[in-house]
C-alpha cells in the first residue's frame, strides 16, 4: 500500500494530539516499545581483560531476560563494547554508545581510570552511568554528579575494615602494605591508613608495583626484610597470585589481608596453588560460589542453572561471573520498578529509591539500599578465610557507616 | 647484607627472562635486520601451546619438545606466508605488521584460553637452597637454560656454514644471493628459530610470573631494554644485557628511587646506552654501505 503524504501528516498530527491523551508511555532515548538499550565499555583484550568476563556473563543473562519475555515485554539490547582498559579509547566508545547508539543508560562500565575519563561527559549529557564495576570512592557523589552511581562496597571501605580489625586483634604487630601504584591501590591505602591511624608507626614496609613490572619478587623480599608480621596485600590478581606463592617459596608466615578484587578462588587462589594460600584474610560481599557451604541456597542453584544453560563455555570458578550476573539482575529489577516512565532522568530517580533489594548472590543480611544522598548501593561486607578451596566466613557483616 | 644479595639473586633471575626474550629479539635481528615487536606474544602464545599439550596429559618434556618444534614452524610458515610478499616493502610497513601480529596473538590467545591466568608447571622444583628463601632450584634452572641456549646459539652462528649464511643473508642480500645463498629461506629459518627461542623462553617464564595472554608485554619492554644495552646484534652481549638490566633495576629500586620508577629506569638506561654507544655496550659498530 502507497500512503500518501497527506495521510502520513495527518497521521503525525493525530499521533502527537493522541500523546497527551495517553500521557503513560514517557521513552528517553533508546526506548521503544520493544526495547530498551543500554551501552557498556568492557576490557575484554588487553591488561585487565580478565575481568570481560562479568560482560560475558551479562550478556547471557540478558539474552536469557529476552528469551523469557524481556522488562516489561521490551527486549534488552545490550552492547557491550571492547575498550581494553584504555581510557581514550572508552571515552571514543562511550561517545558512540550515547550520541550514536542513543543508548538509555550506561551499566557496569568496568575500570576505575576509564570511568573517571566519562564521569563529566555522562553528568553533562545527562545520561546514567549506572553501577560502575570499580570500587573507587568517588561514584557515590550524588551532589556532584547526580547521574553517576557505583555498585560493590568501596574500596576505602574495605581497607578501613582490615585496619580496624587489625587494631582490634593485634594492635603491636608490625605491619607491611603491598600496593599497585594506582587509583586501586591509593583508595585502599586511604582506607587503611584512617583505620590504622593510632598505630600508623607500626607499619614498617609500604611498597609499590606498577602494572608493567614482570614480577613482584623483589617488593615481596623487601617486605619481608623489614620484619611484619602483618601484610596487606592490595594487588590486582595476576599479582597477588604471585605474592601468594612467592611469600610461601621463601618460608614467610605473615597474617596475610588480600583485597577482594584478587580474591577469586578461580583467577587467583587456584593458581597460586591452595597449599600456598591458606589462612588468607579477605573481604566478601558476594557469595563464594566455591563454597560447599552455599550448594543447596536457592540463588546459588539459579545462578548455576542460568550459568550451564545460557553462558556454558565460561569457567564458573571465576568470581566476575558471580558479581556481573547478580548486579545485572539488580538492573532488571530496577528497570522493572521505573514500569513505563523509562526516560533517564526517572532511572536516576528509581536508582536512587531502590529499598531493601533482595540481590541474589549477596551475602545472607546484605540488601541494596540507596536514597537521594546515598549512592553507595552496597555498604556491608563481611570476613572471609582462605580454607582448603574455598573462602570460609567469619564475624558479624561489618558496614561502611560504622567505619568511614 | 642478606638484603642485598637477595635483591640481586632475585636480579638475576628477572635478568635470565629478559635474556631470553632479548635473545629471540637478536635472534631475528641477526637473521632478518628487523626488530620483531610481536616476539614477545608469539612466545607466549607458544607458552599456550605447551600448557595446552600438558593439560591434555602429554608428559612435560614432549610436551617441551613438540612445543618447540611446533613454535619453529609456526615461525617458519609467518615468514613465508605474512613477510614474504612484504619482502621489499619498507620498513614502516613490517612495523606495522609486526604490530598487528603482536594484537592478533594477544587477541586470539584471549579468545581461546580466557584471559585467566593459569600456573605453567616448572621442570625444575621450587627447592630452597639456601635454607631462608634465597636462591631456589627454579631460579637457577632458567639461568641455566638462558645460558645454554645463548652457548647453542654462539656456536651456530660463528661456527657453522647454515649459521654464517643466515648472518650474511640478512646483513648484505643482494652478495650473498650472488655467493649462492638462499636468501628468503634463511630469513624464513632465522624466524622459525626466533620463534623456537622465544617458545622456550616464554615456557621458562610463565612458571614464575604465571600464564596469561598478557605474561610478555611488561617482560618484552625489559627485554628490548636489555637487547639493547648489551647490543641488538650480539647474542652474548644481549644475555649479559639481560643480567644487567634485572640487577641494577631491582638495586635502583630498592635503594635509590624507589619500586615507581624502575621501567623508567630501565628506559633511561636505553636513553643513555644509545646516546653514547649506539651499538650496545657489547656490541660491534655494523657498517652499511648505503
């Protein structure tokens, strides 16, 4: 059939007097009745590519939400981008995703460096940058940059928690910090050092990598030289993985703190060797799918039901495929609660209402919870020590507000 | 004093990788003129190989074996299929493809492994020596190998006919066609042992820094570091380069600068090496005629 133009301008016109009148359906852009599409910049070549394997995981989990009927019954579109852990090159895709793709929102854009050089861009263009996969402080600054919003526990957090209960369990031990020489590491080492500030003088080694050393060996022997018994160990997993199996080659016993972005059984642990890494301390906010301990929860065996059927080929040990499908489902379910008003400035609004949310995957008693002043989705972590293959819990759940 | 002496044991062996690494980059050097920017990923990329043959069961040393006899033709087969028709093409042109080559083996060592890092097992045990961490088996074992490989690699050079033809095809092509010399061969040979040397260097290395598609790249900085401050076209030079660059870097570090500063460190010795004796600290000047 040939409409004519008449016919198409009448038919604008009746479509623009009929919007008022149904006044439900309020679309931002990447929005349409069957879709909704949301951008992400994932390194999956180059240095920290270990983590794509979060975005691999959403995909499926995605793809699984469309199979199922999709938000709303709009599929999700999900592109997600390789930048490689290069920032220029995550500003070059980002710019695509929102001014070419007219992607709604940014979600889990992984990597502390690439997301600060899109911070003032999404704030300017007004477009959400939803739950950055980085653990640095600076996303939870709803004052500032109201469309910008994080996800895990900080990372400041996490070292004020190994602090206190360093202070709390052996106040006179000396101590040695290990730490990338990065944004990563300096969070942490704020996080410490406010915790530890009554006995900052018992910290006796406080040494550097860069990314682009081959091996640690070396910072290990000089730490061990300066005789702690302590030793904080903020490394990303290639390196800690080396410190692990280092520290044991040369006989040295210390009370080992890892950080949780090395703490996976599968990318680290495994490979350093289990004998090697027992009694580590870590931090957790996620289940340890490792853990015996979790295989009859109920999200456990969704979460592996999901895993064999739509994403086969990944290796289940690798905790990124833990924290990537819970926090995808954290979207959906915001999405869900924004219902038919999908315009960024009402995601926002949402995100910032999220109430008690049930994540599956969490730890037992850890809830989303955000509010217009709160953008730190997860504040709660909990103890964790290294034992036989897999991370054993221990203590109370220990949140940000009774530390920061 | 114990301090000192592990900083400069653990020297050594960060020094015997570099070595090995520098020794494949000579290697090409020697055979082709050219400076291979991908070495360092086809090495690693033949690490994968052998970890592959290995988690299938095969024993460690065929599995050795067959790597490097896999890496040698691997080698072999880019020379004739990749740089061949690229023979007479100039020299940004093969820059560019050894960098493309650098970015394919890195991509596709992602794509088919996973960009976890896997441990490599070692042939030599982790056994301690000295009874408090200092020198273990495994670190004297890769010092071992670099310098056997260097002793191999010497003797075929200076002393046998295939070794001089190889030096001569890349230093003057068109004389040593003329001298009856098969000049693209030897350059497809002088590749396929590269690779074969880059194969072993990457199986001694990924046992102490791990297996990951990444394992070379901070390594291959330090590797033409130390190429080239014992000199790009003498083997020897670039093993003592190797040692060189490993213990001053770890010493500098510890006690002058600092841990932030020691690539720059490794960068500024390049700097330096270059300015005032271009041809490496143990190397001849090469006269070309132009």
């Amino acid at each position: 059939m040939k409409l004519s133009r008449r016919h198409a301008v009448i038919g604008a016109a009746t479509g623009l007097l009929a919007r008022p009148a149904l006044a439900q359906n309020k679309y931002g852009p990447g929005v349409t009745d069957t879709e909704i599409k949301i951008g992400q910049t994932m390194p999956y070549s180059g240095n920290a590519s270990a983590y794509g394997v979060a975005g691999r995981a959403q995909s499926a989990y995605f793809r699984m939400i469309n199979d199922q009927g999709g938000v709303n019954g709009r599929k999700i579109n999900f592109i997600s981008l390789d930048d490689g852990y290069s920032p220029p090159k995550t500003v070059e895709l980002t710019r695509q995703l929102v001014e070419r793709d007219q992607v709604l929102l940014m979600f889990y854009s992984l990597g502390t460096q690439t997301n600060t050089a899109v911070h003032k861009y999404m704030n300017q263009k007004k477009v959400p940058q939803l739950f950055v996969a980085t653990g640095a402080s600076k996303w939870s600054n709803p004052k500032q940059f109201p469309w910008t919003m994080g996800w895990s526990p900080n990372y400041h957090t996490e070292g004020a928690i190994f602090a206190k209960r360093i202070l709390q369990t052996d106040p006179t031990a000396k101590i040695a910090i290990l730490r990338q020489n990065d944004d990563m590491g300096g969070d942490y080492l704020d996080g410490v050092k406010e915790g530890l500030a009554p006995i900052w003088k018992n910290v006796v080694a406080d040494v550097t990598y860069e990314v682009t050393d081959p091996t640690v060996d070396s910072q290990i022997l000089q730490i061990r030289n300066s005789g702690a018994t302590i030793f904080i160990d903020i490394a990303t997993p290639k390196f800690a993985a080396q410190a692990i199996k280092k520290i044991a080659e040369i006989g040295w016993k210390p009370t080992h703190y890892l950080v949780s972005v090395a703490a996976s059984v599968g990318a680290v642990m495994r490979p350093a060797g289990f004998e090697n890494a027992q009694g580590i301390i870590t931090a957790q906010y996620a289940k340890d799918v490792t853990d015996p301990g979790w295989a009859k929860s109920p999200d456990y065996i969704e979460w592996k039901a999901f895993m064999d059927k739509w994403n086969p080929t990944a290796n289940q040990l690798e905790g990124s495929n833990v924290t990537g499908y819970a926090v995808a489902v954290n979207l959906v379910k915001l999405l869900k609660q924004c219902g038919i008003d999908l315009t960024g400035e009402n995601v926002m609004r949402q995100a910032a209402d999220m109430k008690d949310y049930d994540i599956p995957l969490l730890l037992p008693g850890i809830k989303v919870n955000t509010s217009p002043t709160n953008f730190s989705p997860i504040r709660s972590v909990q103890l964790a020590r290294f034992d036989t293959d897999h991370w054993s819990l221990f203590g109370d759940l220990l949140s940000q507000d009774a530390h920061a | 004093m114990e301090f000192f002496i592990q900083q400069v044991v653990a020297g050594l062996t960060s020094g015997a990788i570099y070595a090995c690494v520098a020794l494949g980059l000579v290697m090409i050097f020697v055979s082709t003129d050219h400076i291979n920017f991908a070495q360092g990923e086809m090495a690693m990329f033949a690490t994968y190989i052998a970890w592959a043959l290995i988690d299938a069961g095969v024993p460690y040393w065929i599995a050795f074996g067959s790597t490097i006899l896999i890496a040698f033709v691997g080698g072999l087969l880019i020379q004739r299929f990749i740089l061949k028709p690229l023979e007479n093409a100039p020299v940004l042109a093969l820059v560019v493809c050894f960098i493309a080559l650098l970015s394919i083996f890195n991509a596709m060592a992602g794509m088919i492994w996973s960009y976890t890092i896997k441990p490599f097992p070692s042939p030599f045990p982790a056994l301690d020596l000295t009874g408090h961490g200092l020198v273990n088996v495994r670190q004297l074992g890769v010092v071992g190998v670099t310098l056997i490989m260097l002793g191999i690699l010497t003797v075929f050079f200076r002393y046998t006919t295939l070794g001089l033809a190889m030096r001569a095809a890349a230093q003057n092509a068109s004389s040593a066609r003329l001298m009856g010399v098969r000049v693209s061969w030897m350059l497809a040979l002088g590749w396929g042992l590269a690779a074969a040397i880059g194969a072993t260097a990457g199986m001694l290395v990924a046992p102490l820094v791990f297996l990951d598609p990444n394992m070379m790249t901070g390594i291959l900085v330090y590797g033409f570091a130390a190429a080239l401050v014992g000199g790009i076209a003498n083997p020897a030079g670039a093993v003592l380069g190797g040692f060189i660059v490993g213990v001053l870097e770890n010493l500098v570090g510890s006690y002058v600068i600092g841990n932030e500063l020691k690539l720059t460190f490794a960068l500024a010795m390049v700097v330096g090496v270059l300015l005032f004796k271009p041809a490496g600290l143990f190397g001849r000047v090469i006269v070309k005629r132009v």
